[in-house]
C-alpha cells in the first residue's frame, strides 16, 4: 500500500510522507468541521431542513474534497463557502424573498457556468494572469483573515463601537481556554514537535471539558435523511423569476474565493511554480463540480477553504491529505458528536466563540505573512494593489472583496502609468466587472 501511494501521489518528489499527510488531512478537517453545524443553521433560516442540510454537507464536501485530491493532487478542501451560504439565507431567501427551492435553482445554474468554463480551460489562463505581487498580497491577506477568524473565535478581538475592534475579556474561560491552546501550539511549534498544530487542537478541547467549555456529547448519532433537500432546486422558478444578478453574484463569489483560495494557499505551500498554480484547471473543476453536486444534494456552492493552510502546515504537500479529510467527513455522518466537540461553540458575553480551533487559525495566519517579502514595495503600481488586497481581506471578511480592490487598483495604476498593453486583457475584464458589481449594488 504504501508503494502504492508513493506512485500515486509522488510523495518523496513533494518532500512529504504517508504519515504527514494523514495528519495534515485530520488537521484540516478540524479546523473546518464547523462547517457541518454551522451549514444547517444558516440554511435553516431559509426553511430548510437542518438534518437534510447536514448531510448534503459532509457529502458534498466529501466528493469535492475527493475530487481535488485525486484530480489536481492538492492537498485544498472543499466544503459549502461561508458569506456564500449567508448571501443564499438571508439575502436571496430572507431580503429578497424567494423560496430556498429557487435559491437552490439559481445556485445550480451559477454553478452550471463555472463547470462549463472550467471544462474549456479557462481558469488556468486567469489564474496565470492574476499579476505575482497581487498572487503574493492576496496569500498575505488570506493569512491575515485567517488570524482575525481565529482571533475572534477566540474571544481576544471583540466588536467596539467607536473603534470597529478591542481587546476581549482576557479572564473569560473561553478566552483563557483559547490562550491556553495558542501557547501550547506556538511552544510545540518552536520546539518541531510532529504533528503539533493538531496536537494543540486535540490537547485544547481536552482541556476545555473539564471547565465545562467543551461538552462531549457521545461518539455515533444517526444520519439523518436527505429526502427533504435532494433534488429540490427550482431551475425553472430560478428562470422564470429572472435572477440573472443573484446568478452573476452566486458565479462571481464561487470563481474569486476559489481563485484567491488557490492562490493563497498555493504561494502558503509553495505550489506556485514562476507565479503560476500547475494544474489549475483541474482544482477549479473539482471546485465547479462540488458545486453542482452539493446544489443537487441541497446545499449552497461549496468552494476551496482557507483552513486548508492548517493541514499545509502540519505537513500535506499532496492529494493524499484530501483523501483523509473526504473519509472524515463521511465519518463525520456517523460520529457527528465528535466533531461538534471538536467544534464546538460556546457563547461568551454575548459573542459566539469557537475557542478549541481558534489557536490553529492564528498559528497558521502567522505562518502565511512570509509572502510579504515577494512584493516589489519599491513600485506603487505593484505595492499598493498588494497592499489593498492585504489589508481589505481581513477588515471586510472576504477575499472576494480583498481581490477586487487589489484587481481594481492594479489595471487602474498601471494604466495610468502607461502600461496598460503589458496587462493581460483577462484583468481589463474581470477589473470591470467588479466595478460593475459595486455599481448595481
């Protein structure tokens, strides 16, 4: 078996070994298993049903997470999108009124497009033509919203009125749960303990227990149906309404956060070969496909998770570690009581925390600033893009956002320096489209 999998997977060409990818695999599936609770909640508000919900979850990020292992051979998994899931609740059923059946209808026929694209080859050409010092920002600031993530899941950054954000209540247990498991994480670390990002996760929610912070609530559960969600898209609702804007939001927000994602984790792992991501095409199709598929299962668009960068660092370098996350998340079907301990939530002067992964996401955050020294600081029309992306990641909590501006402010400096035919026409593109979006906001 395991000369098997070295050939399947090149393991000693990628500098990895059977042993870390397992637990770089384990490792990203606890940092992102929130995603199996926190999915039929928000979908729940739509009038979905929330067991339905959670399985159509663990399949569909199971079959995406698999398909981008064994297609493109990244260790980057996939799983319904936050903000997208948010944008599908409580804007397109919640403000605007629409059914989740037609919701679903119009997420399909996005999906639909990227698939289709993505078959012609399309988003290796873009991801190749997105310029090195934005590739290099983008990482930073997907690095930098990741350690706010974790830092707010922490309870260490809280909401300020006034300021935007303050210092948490330090004496708070879960904050002192959650400062616990960042020290025990960053000595493990210093000293290159194996496996210690998912050491510190696991030692973490131990220690929460006893505090009663982290509750355990059993190992098996019963899968419940997916009857109530499968198949029940409304294409022709989604047509007959005419929701060609939330089809044109629901496609852009799926194509920049998998771009970006890939991005970023691929400059954090070293993927990028001369700027550019091998077998690129391939991820945006597994990306694509996931969607498509999670769609009919009835969930919303499932794309590339940041929280890759945790099973990165604890080593993945290749598919294999995907493997290991799409067989915990079927898992998950049967021992869900174990990830919900894992991630777990726990409300804290009136804020949501999730204080046994926190640690994980600022470590990681930290690991991926070394992207920074890439930028040619020296030159405005490459710092400032970089700079913009950098910074409007984190404060607006979306990499789609962080991109446009990054995007936006690069074809306009570099026209106006008069080199604008050194651009690839892609960006002239994509640049106007997300003015047009700010535009018909």
């Amino acid at each position: 078996m395991r000369a098997f999998l070295e050939r399947a997977f090149r393991l000693s060409e990628n500098g990895t070994t059977v042993r870390r990818e397992i637990l770089g695999g384990a490792t990203t599936f606890m940092t992102m298993s929130y995603i199996i609770f926190v999915q039929p909640a928000v979908l729940g508000a739509a009038g979905m049903d929330k067991g339905a919900v959670m399985t159509a979850t663990c399949l569909a990020s199971a079959l995406a997470t698999l398909l981008t292992g064994l297609l493109a051979r990244y260790p980057i998994a996939q799983a319904p999108a936050m903000g997208h899931n948010v944008f599908f609740a409580v804007v397109v059923c919640g403000t605007m009124g629409y059914t989740w059946q037609v919701a679903l209808g119009a997420n399909f026929l996005s999906g639909l497009i990227f698939l289709a694209l993505a078959l012609l080859g399309v988003w290796g050409k873009v991801v190749a033509a997105v310029p090195d010092g934005l590739k290099y920002g983008i990482s930073v600031g997907i690095g930098l919203l990741i350690a706010m993530v974790g830092l707010e899941y922490g309870g260490l950054v809280v909401a300020r009125p006034g300021v935007l954000v303050g210092l948490g209540d330090l004496g708070s247990p879960p904050v002192l749960l959650a400062l616990f498991g960042l020290a025990l994480t960053a000595v493990l670390m210093a000293v290159r303990f194996p496996g210690a990002i998912l050491a510190g996760i696991l030692a973490t929610a131990l220690a929460g227990i006893p505090f009663g912070i982290v509750e355990f609530h059993g190992l098996t559960a019963p899968v419940p149906s997916l009857a109530p969600t499968f198949l029940r898209l409304d294409i022709a609702g989604a047509l007959r309404t005419g929701l060609v804007s939330v089809v044109f939001v629901f496609f852009l927000l799926d194509v920049f956060d998998a771009i970006g994602t890939l991005i970023g984790v691929g400059g954090a792992g070293g993927f990028l070969k001369d700027g550019r991501l091998p077998r690129a095409d391939k991820a945006m199709l597994a990306d694509a496909a996931g969607t498509v598929g999670g769609v009919l299962l009835g969930t919303s668009t499932v794309s590339s998770y940041i929280e890759s960068v945790t099973g990165i660092a604890q080593g993945a370098r290749t598919g294999l570690a995907n493997i290991v996350t799409s067989a915990l998340f079927l898992c998950a079907l049967f021992f869900s009581p174990l990830a919900q301990m894992i991630s777990g939530e726990v409300v804290s002067g009136g804020m949501v925390l999730r204080p046994v992964i926190a640690p994980a996401l600022i470590v990681v955050g930290s690991l991926m600033m070394k992207c920074v020294r890439f930028i040619d600081w020296d030159d405005p029309t490459e710092a400032l893009p970089a700079f913009l992306s950098i910074i409007v990641m984190p404060l607006t909590m979306s990499i789609t956002e962080g991109i446009s501006f990054g995007l936006i402010a690069y074809v306009l400096l570099k026209v106006a320096a008069g080199q604008g035919r050194r651009i690839h026409w892609l960006l002239h593109v994509f640049a106007a489209l997300f003015v047009l979006r700010y535009v018909l906001k």
